[in-house]
C-alpha cells in the first residue's frame, strides 16, 4: 500500500510554485511576462462590473496565481453516507497559470489548475472532490484571466457539466438522475451586475 502525500505539499507543487518564469533575457521569458501583466489589466473591468466575484492576486509580478471567491450557490456532499445538500455559498479556491505558458517543445503540463477547497465539499461531475481540482475540459495554453474567469465562472455554476467523462462520478450520476437539481440553480445568476 502506498503511502497518500502530504496534500498540502501535492498542492503547492501542483500549483507550479516550483516552475520558475522563463528567463527574461530570453524571448519566451519576456512574451510570459507580457502575456501574465497584460491578462491582469484586461480582467480589471470584469472584476469591477461584479460583486459576485472577489480575485486576490499572489505576490508574483506579474501575477500568475490567484485565490478566489465566488458568491453562488452549489451542492455538496461530504462523506460517502451523507446526503447531497445546497449551500449558498461562497466557494472558494485558487486557480494558476502554469509559468511556461509558451513552451518551446510539447507542452506536458497542464496550462492552469484550477482548485476548489476540499473542506466545502463541493459536489459537481467537473469536481475530483479528493483532490480538490475543477476540471475545465481543454484550455488553451494562452487562455487570458478574463476568459478564465468566465469558463470557471461557467462550471462551478453548474451550467458547463461534462457527464463524458466526468472527475466525479457519484456527482454525474446524481444529477442525471436527478435533473430537479440543476433546474434549482439555473438559469444561473450573471457574473456581472453592468454590461461590460
């Protein structure tokens, strides 16, 4: 029997804290950090037309990881004998751009990792609630925040379910057979309160 890793150490490897910034001297170094401050400026109006959505940036410069929180509702289950319940929320994670977001080669690491705490039990097909990841499907390596936002905005609404192949079984199980529950919570609220 293999031992499980320290969760907290997986995580924080996980979210590429051990990938440095291509080097700046190097084109690909400078287009990384172009594209990371450039994809933080071009999110600011999206983050002032909501309040259903609070981003705290890392002290990376420029920022490549975030922690966040999401004003929605959402289902959890926590143990295997527990019932599926409705939240009101907030939910809460981090998401991070993997560093070498220009690889010159095959890219092997995924482009960004998006978590939710584990400790809210967050109960979705996108959602491997063991390890506290969302899945988005295929993102583009130069996937802009704004655009980020939206699609994690998206799934952890409930509205972009992937029942092919889903992170959580037990979780696509339930809400196939039980569409009651998704007819709860859409159509989901808007992100944002103006247009932008």
């Amino acid at each position: 029997m293999n031992p499980q890793p320290d969760f907290d150490s997986w995580l924080e490897l996980a979210l590429f804290s051990h990938v440095p910034m291509p080097d700046p001297s190097h084109p690909a170094g400078r287009l990384a950090r172009e594209f990371f401050a450039n994809s933080w400026a071009n999110a600011q109006p999206l983050l002032k037309a909501t309040r259903r959505l609070e981003l705290q940036p890392s002290s990376n410069d420029p920022p490549r990881t975030f922690r966040f929180k999401l004003d929605l509702p959402y289902y959890r289950k926590f143990g295997d004998n527990d019932p599926v319940e409705l939240a009101e929320g907030p939910l809460t994670g981090s998401l991070a751009y993997n560093p070498d977001v220009f690889p010159s080669g095959e890219a092997l690491a995924p482009a960004v990792l998006v978590t939710i705490e584990r400790e809210l039990g967050f109960f979705h097909p996108n959602h491997a609630r063991q390890f506290g990841y969302l899945c988005l499907g295929d993102v583009p390596r130069a996937l802009e925040l704004k655009a980020l936002i939206l699609l994690v905005y998206a799934v952890a609404n409930y509205s972009n379910l992937g029942f092919d192949h889903p992170a959580d079984r037990e979780a696509a199980r339930y809400f196939r057979e039980h569409p009651e529950a998704l007819e709860a919570l859409l159509p989901a609220t808007p992100l944002f309160e103006t247009a932008l």
